[in-house]
C-alpha cells in the first residue's frame, strides 16, 4: 500500500509540475496588455513628477549658486533624484520588454552621480 502511494504521489507530483509549468509558458494570455502599459505610464508620471520636486529641493536646500554643498543628506538626495531621473526610462523601457509590449531590450544608462550637475 506504501508503494502504491509513493508512487500515485510522484505522478501527482510531475503532472502538477508540468500544468505549473505551461501555465508559466504562456503568461501572455494573463496579462491585459492595455491595463499593464496604463499601469506603467502611471508609475512614469509618479516617477517624473516626483523627481521635479526633489530636483526643486536640491537646487534650494543643497546648492549655493552652482556650487553643490556635498553634506551626507545632499549626497543622498542627489543619489535619489539622479537614479530616477536616468534611470526611470530605462527601468520602464525593460518592463515594457518583459511584458511583451515591445521587442526592442533597452540599453542600461551609464552616468556617475557625483559628475551630475544639480545646481545649473
């Protein structure tokens, strides 16, 4: 009876594992393609909007003319508005590629945050 089971379970087992797996397969067909690129465009406007306003606040609280003054908060608010503002189109670019939305793998921004100039 023991047998019997262990076996019935490794069937069990595989048959699960195979559904599992050509259910991941076809992930397109779970998706809505018009409510996800809306989702996306909507974290986009967030993002941008959002780096307006940390970009208004460096250049006020962190900026003496065009000089950055380089306190451990500016560094890390500079850090913060660069990364979004560079890499918010790529980050959007490779989630539109992965949700199939487009066939064209965007290409990785390369940028140095301290050579980033905030107070222009």
């Amino acid at each position: 009876m023991f047998t019997a089971l262990f076996i019935v379970d490794k069937i069990m087992c595989r048959l699960i594992c195979i559904a599992l797996s050509l259910f991941m397969v076809s992930c397109q067909g779970i998706r809505n393609t018009t409510t996800y690129n809306l989702e996306l465009m909507y974290i986009e406007q967030g993002l941008v909007r959002q780096s307006t306003t940390v970009g208004l606040y460096l250049k006020d609280k962190c900026c003496e003319g065009t000089k950055f003054l380089n306190t451990e908060y500016c560094a890390n608010t500079r850090d913060t508005y660069v990364t979004i503002k560079e890499r918010t189109a790529y980050h959007l670019g490779m989630m539109r590629y992965l949700g199939r939305l487009t066939e064209t793998r965007p290409e990785p921004p390369k940028f140095k945050v301290e050579e980033y100039p905030v107070c222009e």
